[in-house]
C-alpha cells in the first residue's frame, strides 16, 4: 500500500461523494452527461439546485466530468 500514488484533484473527492449522497460516481457522471451542453459553473449550479449537493463536491465532479470528456 505504501507504493500506491495517492489520488489527487477532483477525485479525491469521490469517497466522500459517495459516502455522503448514497450513489456511485458513475452515477453522477452519467447525469452530468445529459446535461454536457451546459457551461461549467452552470453543471455546478444544477448538482447544488437539483441534487443537493455542496459546492466542493458538485465543482470537483464537473471538473472530473469535464476533462475527461473534452469539454
């Protein structure tokens, strides 16, 4: 265990999101993906709006969501 890189940037947060809202990170990104016209402060303020979620973790999963996808 002492090889292992830990994780750092946006998932790192991701045991925490998941722990805290009950759903997988697939799951979230999968809602992100429905959603990939929006601008990026824009993905941020519909996870908080409609989903509940908090700041750091709605920013870290659309910034995850973003890089990974191109956007």
């Amino acid at each position: 265990m002492a090889n292992q890189e830990k994780v750092k940037g946006p998932a790192s947060y991701f045991p925490s999101i998941e722990k805290k809202y009950g759903h997988p990170i697939e799951h979230w990104l999968n809602l992100l993906t429905k959603n990939k016209s929006l601008k990026h402060m824009e993905m941020v303020s519909w996870l908080k709006d409609e989903h509940g979620l908090g700041h750091g973790h709605a920013n870290a999963l659309v910034a995850y969501f973003r890089k990974e996808n191109g956007i």
